[in-house]
C-alpha cells in the first residue's frame, strides 16, 4: 500500500506479469536525461512491474491472525494509532 496525504486509505492492485500491457513511460521531466540513462530504464521498468505489496503475505499474516498463531495486542495498537496519526488539535 502507498501511504499518501489522502484522507482514505489508497490501494493500487497492479496486475502480475504476462496479465497486461507494461505500464507506459512517465513522461519525462526536464533535466531528467541523465536519470532515463540506459542503465537506469531496466531497474525503472522492473520497479514499475512489482506490485505495491505482497497478497500472499498479508493472507499469511491474516490467516496467522485468525488462528491465533500470530500475538495481537489491540492496546499497544491503539497506542501507535494515537501515536502516529492522532489528534491535531
């Protein structure tokens, strides 16, 4: 998940490899040469294809949850929420 300044939660699903067309080229900013370099664009192209996070582990991890498997503390939780996104008044 990308973390983002918007009120709500933003989850962007990319489809696997072989599933679709490769995501197009952003367009290219000025001053950005050096950085659309040939040895750049393969690693630019690779990090585009991964996904914003891994399915298979979040199931894992909420199968773990459900089974018990896994501690869960919801106080400590709530702390950290209040912590990082508290009130700003």
């Amino acid at each position: 998940m990308k973390i983002t300044g918007a009120s709500t939660p933003a989850v962007t699903l990319i489809p696997q490899a072989g599933n679709a067309a490769p995501a197009p080229a952003p367009a290219p900013v000025a001053g950005a040469a050096a950085l659309e370099s040939s040895v750049l664009q393969p690693a630019q192209n690779a990090l585009r294809a991964l996904p914003d996070f891994d399915a298979a582990k979040v199931a894992e991890l909420r199968d773990a949850l459900a089974k018990g498997e896994l501690p869960f503390d919801s106080g400590r939780l709530a702390g950290l929420i209040q912590r990082f996104h508290g009130s700003k008044a």
